[in-house]
C-alpha cells in the first residue's frame, strides 16, 4: 500500500507539473548575452549523420529485427550512406552519465542499460554488461538524481581520475544524458582549470542533452522547489536542492557565457524530436508547452538547444525524451509504463553505432 501510495503521487506530481507549464514564454537571458539561432548549414556544426546512419544500419541488420531508417531517425538518407570503417574497442572505457531523477529508475532503466531488474548499485555495470565484449569496458556513474549540476559534477570529475589511473584504460568517451550534459560539462571543465583533466578523455557525447537549458525548467523550479521535499517517489534519492534549477535557461546559458568547453576533447551531439502522436503520456503536457516555441522538441528540450558548440551532429531521432535511451516499457512498475510511450526502439543497436560512429571519428 506504501508503494502505491507513493506511486500515486508522483503521478499527481507530475500532472501538476505539466498543467503549470502549459503557457510557456521564452526566458530572459542573464547579462544581456546575445543568443543566436542558425541553420544547420551555416551554424558550424559539423554533420556526422551519414556516417552514423552508416553504422546504425549494420547493427540493426546484424542485431535486431531490420526495418529502414526512417523509422528511427529524421533526414537519414539526406546523404550517401558510406561504408563504415573497421572498429577497434582496445583500452577503450565508456563511462555513462543519467540525468535528472535517473536513480530514480536505477534499478531498472538507466541510460542506454539491458532494462533488467536488480538492486541498486549492481546496474551500474551489470546493466551493460552484453556490450562489455565488443565495446569495451562500459559502465554508468552514480551520480545523484535529485542534486544540483555542482554537486554531481564533483562526482564525475572523481569517476573520471579513477578511470584514467586504470593501466588498462587507453581512452576514455563520456556519453551523457538529459541533465547528465551539463553535470558532465561543469566536471570536464573544473578538471581543466585545476589542470587535472586525463589525456586519456577524448570523446564526449550530448544525447538530449540540456545543453542551452529549456524553458520548462525556468517555468516550474519555484513550484518544484515547494514539492522536492514533499516527496521521494520509486527509489529517488532525496532531494539535495538545485537540480531544477541547474536546467533552466538562465543557469545553462550564463555558463556558456563565461566558460569554454575543454580543449583536445572531441565533442558530439545526438537530438530528438517527434510527432505529438510518438510523444510519451507523461510528456504530452511538456511537448506541447514547448511547440508553442519549437515544435521540434521531445518532451522535455527544444532539439536546437541540445547541441553541444563545436560539436558533430551524429543524429536526429525521432523520438521523445525517453523512449530512445532508457526501456521505460520493461518496468515492473504499472504506473512507470503507463508513463512512457508503447512505441519500441533498437537501443542496444544505438548505441553500438554511437559508440562505434564516435570511436572510428576520433582515429581511436
């Protein structure tokens, strides 16, 4: 009866959340920094979505049952798909990064893990360990669900040392999610400025990453930050204060203001968006808040605002904000799949080719 009890009011939660965003406007920018919206073509962004839909088919014909790209990913035949080159996994180490509320689901539905259940901490490696094999060492961070982008980066900064003093990791990628994004920036950076960043970290990867900060966010942190005490649904960590407002528009482009992303790493970015149809019931509310800005969003993010600067744009899913990266649809919990969209998605396959795409790019 506790359960449901606390199941039910996340839901009540979550409706409340979604009803106050409804009338979103765009938030003002701290500073009076200039924001500047471009073209793909003449933003800079260099375009990696042929080589990447290269690699994406051959692990969906090898792996999972075969369909055209189209199904997964917006503008996959845009260009010729190449051939994709030979891949090497030696002393490669790929270290996972979840987002917001991700220990939430930790004992199940981390990012990009096999969605079995086991008891917490075990699915941070046994999660992935089918693609230990043939990717390499790949494991997830613990990092806290409910704290701010400050506190969990000092845990990723922290993971990423031990990581690096390992004798048998040669390279390091860094795949982050949702909030995982901008936790991991503020780490890379603060090892950089204390002149503690590893060589051996060559590879960093947005997916859906609230790089820019969205404007749900800005819109509900005050009301979030009444409830955040309130209650401590499924298996989240209580919350630490700050997490909500680590993701607005105000907190994420101030630091982009003031901060430069590392040096020598490669950076690549993964977007989504999708029809209101494929959107999560849990996410309606937010994607439809967020069309009245961008209709190209997920639920969560406008796609345009999760791209790293600098970065290569590997793809455009067509998905909302979860059903690509975690397997929502496997809970245990009714509630947890009455949330997340019915629609299925090759996630073992994704993130091979992610893996694979980011590894060959950077001449590992």
């Amino acid at each position: 009866m506790r359960r449901v009890s606390i199941l039910r009011s996340l839901g009540i939660a979550l409706s409340l959340l979604g009803s106050a965003c409804v009338h979103l406007t765009m938030p003002s920018v701290p500073g009076g920094s200039l924001v500047v919206s471009l073209p793909f073509a003449a933003s800079g962004i260099r375009d990696g979505r042929a080589e990447f839909a290269a690699r994406f088919s051959e692990e969906v014909a090898n792996g999972e049952r075969e369909r055209s790209l189209s199904q997964w990913l917006h503008n996959a035949n845009s260009t010729p798909i190449a051939q994709p080159a030979v891949f090497r996994k030696s002393g490669l180490s790929v270290l996972v990064v979840p987002g917001i509320f991700g220990d939430c689901l930790d004992d199940q539905a981390l990012p990009f893990s096999d969605g079995k259940v086991r008891a917490r901490p075990r699915n941070y490696t046994e999660g992935y360990a089918h693609f230990l094999g043939e990717l390499g060492s790949v494991r997830a961070i613990q990092v806290r669900g409910r704290a701010s982008t400050e506190v969990n980066a000092k845990i990723i900064a922290h993971e990423v040392l031990v990581e690096a003093e390992k004798p048998n990791v040669r390279d390091i990628l860094l795949i982050s999610y949702s909030k995982g994004v901008p936790d991991t920036l503020v780490a890379l950076d603060a090892l950089s400025q204390e002149g503690r960043l590893p060589a051996k970290v060559r590879g960093f990867v947005s997916v859906s990453g609230v790089v820019m900060g969205t404007p749900i966010a800005d819109q509900m942190e005050s009301l979030y930050e009444d409830l955040a005490t309130k209650f401590a649904p499924l298996n989240c960590t209580e919350s630490s204060g700050g997490e909500v407002v680590s993701l607005t528009v105000r907190e994420r482009t101030a630091w982009l203001s003031t901060q430069k992303l590392p040096a020598g790493i490669g950076l690549y970015s993964v977007v989504a968006y999708s029809e209101r149809a494929s959107i999560a019931p849990a996410l309606t509310p937010f994607y439809e808040a967020l069309s009245s800005l961008d209709h190209k969003n997920d639920g969560q993010v406008i796609a345009g605002w999760m791209v790293l600067p600098n970065s290569k744009l590997l793809a455009e899913v067509k998905s909302d904000h979860w059903t690509y990266v975690v397997a929502m649809r496997r809970s245990p919990s009714a509630l947890v799949r009455e949330m997340a969209s019915s629609a299925d998605f090759p996630r073992d396959a994704f993130f091979r080719a992610l893996v694979k795409t980011v590894v060959t790019d950077l001449g590992l």
